[in-house]
C-alpha cells in the first residue's frame, strides 16, 4: 500500500498548480480525487501494479459503504486493501480555519466515522488517504493523531510524513486497526 501511495503521490506532484489552486481558493474537491485515483489505478493495473480495484464497495450490512477496494497479487495470493479518500483543505475556507487537528474528529468531516465503518470489516487491510491541500506540517499532522488517540484510542497509525512532500500538498496514509489490533510498523 505504500508503494501505491507513493506512485500516486508521484502523479499528484504533477497537479501541484491545480492543488496550489484548490488550497487558494479554500475548497475541497472529493469528486477531483476520486476522479484521478481511479484513472491512476486503471492504469497501474494496465502497468500490473495491482491485480484489481473495485469503487464504492458496500461494507458489512446496511448500506455503508467505501470508496475502494484494490486486490494485489503476491505469491499467488490475492490481498484486498480497504481504501477511504479523504481531500481536507489546510487553510481558511468561508472565514474559517483548517489545520490537520480538525479533521482528527467525531464530526461530519472527521475521521471518526470512517475509522468506526472499517472496524466492522472483517480484514486487516484498512486504510485511509487524506490527501491535505496544503500541507499541514509534521508537527500539526502528529498533534492531530495524538488528539485522535486520546479520545477514541490508538486505531490509527501514519504510514506517511509530510516533511516528504511540498507545501502545496500532503497526501497521508493511515493504516485503520480494529480494537485490540497490533501492528508493526
């Protein structure tokens, strides 16, 4: 999954201005990420990167559902990997102000939620991938995981750092645990 990450972060440094644009202009933009991970997986899996992705993947019961599921091919065992896109403007939108901390939350546009929806997916390959437009910092991206960790436990853990990309973006990779779940990072 950090590969994949990466090779998406590749694509993205080429929309620097478009994301340059979106920070400016104070506006989030989901549809425009799940737009470009969706050509970007059509063609990693031409480039047989990953065996398959499907979109909009129903989860458990009900009608919940997440945005993608990629399955990867190793060692003639397929894997699928859990994937919910987030876009989070870090800046000031309609006189209010973003950092990374105010999406680390139970609120209509945290976190939260979709950390509960992966709890009830009997896997252990559950991510998500915020993409921060701009980038948050290293101090701010790590506040806002403490402040999730103290009020609704340790099921997240960074897998990207922002110190690696451009002030213009930050695209950051969480691995989501269950309850109880122990991981080595």
């Amino acid at each position: 999954m950090q590969s994949l990450t990466q090779r998406f972060a590749d694509l993205l440094r080429l929309r620097e201005q478009t994301l340059k644009c979106f920070a400016n202009l104070g506006v989030q933009v989901e549809g425009w990420l799940k737009g470009e991970m969706l050509s970007f997986l059509t063609q990693d899996k031409i480039n047989g990167n990953i065996h398959d992705f499907d979109r909009e993947v129903l989860v458990g019961c009900g009608k919940r559902k997440t945005d993608l599921m990629v399955t990867f091919e190793h060692a003639s065992r397929q894997h699928d990997i859990w994937i919910e896109l987030k876009h989070y403007l870090i800046g000031i939108q309609k006189d209010t102000s973003y950092d990374s901390c105010s999406y680390f939350s139970d609120g209509v546009a945290g976190i939260k939620p979709d950390v509960d929806k992966f709890l009830t997916i009997p896997s252990a390959n559950t991510y998500m991938l915020i993409l921060m437009t701009a980038n948050p910092g290293y101090e701010n991206w790590q506040e806002g995981i403490r402040r999730f960790h103290d009020k609704f436990g340790e099921n997240v853990h960074p897998l990207s750092d922002p110190k690696r990309y451009p002030d213009t973006f930050f695209l950051g990779l969480l691995y989501v645990t269950g309850n109880g779940d122990s991981i080595e990072l």
